[in-house]
C-alpha cells in the first residue's frame, strides 16, 4: 500500500486493539512506523527524538485519535488516524 493511499485514510484491515499488544511488541511496532512515516512526510526528524515521537502515538492511541490495523493481504500492521 502507498503512503498516499494510508494518509488518505483508505486503510482496509482488521483493527488490532492496541491494548491487546504486548507493550515491548507495541512501542517496536510504533518506533517502526515513526521512523519510516517522520521520514516519508519529510519533517524534520530533529525536532523530536524517537521517544518523544512513540509518546505521541501512544498518546493519540489511549485518546482514540488514532488505531492500529492489521493488513491480510500485505501481513503488516500499520497506525491510521481514528475517525
């Protein structure tokens, strides 16, 4: 799947509570989508360290701002905004 296609939100899965994860599996799976996501949006990846970018998912994560969605087809999970 593109970024193009996961920022316009067409994310088709099954939604993995996040709750569900183990917290180590968890904070591995968010380090790996804010590096790849901080890097592809072409933000300044100092502004932030690793840590503070994990926080911040795991944050709009338990605000219901955002949801983890598991892919079928692609065997991966990614973190989408929650609408």
């Amino acid at each position: 799947m593109s970024t193009t296609e996961q920022t316009d939100h067409h994310e088709e899965g099954v939604e993995i509570p996040y709750e569900l994860i183990n917290p180590d599996t968890l904070r591995n799976l968010i380090g790996e989508f804010v590096t790849r996501e901080w890097e592809e949006s072409g933000e300044a990846s100092y502004t932030y360290t690793l840590d503070q970018k994990i926080e911040q998912v795991l944050r709009q994560l338990r605000e219901g701002k955002a949801r983890i969605v598991f892919d079928a087809t692609s065997e991966s999970c990614n973190i989408v905004p929650y609408r």
